[in-house]
C-alpha cells in the first residue's frame, strides 16, 4: 500500500478509521497534562490556545505522547518543509 500512496493512487482515507468514529460513549481531549491523581481517578489538564485549566474524573485513561520535529538548529527547514 506505501508505493500506492505514494503514487497517490490511494486516499489515505481509504485505509485510515478515525477512532472517534469507532468509539462510541468515549471523550477524546487533546491537552496538556498537568497532573495525574490515580488513586482519586482525576487527571488536571491546560485545554486549548488560552490554557485553560480542566479536570476530569476518569474510568480508564490512556495518554498519547505527542512529538516535535528537531530541525538539528537547521531554521531554514523548519518553515519551508524540504
């Protein structure tokens, strides 16, 4: 499949199932953590551009891992994408 993308002889939503539309009775956030109490089943958080501060209590929680590209001080690449 990699060579029929990379052709663009198939839409990568063709292959892709967005997990929000699987899961059903989920709430999905996208923020920072700021604190994780277990034994309360609370987790405190930053959401959004102003950082505002939420909680949540939780069930079951699963924490994803984000990342930042490292342009080795190359400040011509960051913009440009090549």
């Amino acid at each position: 499949m990699l060579h029929e993308m990379a052709a663009g002889d198939l839409y990568p939503g063709d292959i892709v199932n967005p997990p929000r539309r699987a899961l059903h009775h989920v709430k999905v956030v996208e923020a920072e953590v700021r604190s994780i109490d277990v034994s309360a089943r609370r987790i405190r958080c930053a959401h959004g551009s102003a950082g505002f501060e939420v909680e949540f209590e939780f069930d079951h929680l699963l924490l994803a891992l984000g990342s930042e590209t490292n342009f080795f001080d190359l400040n011509s690449l960051g913009g440009s994408g090549r």
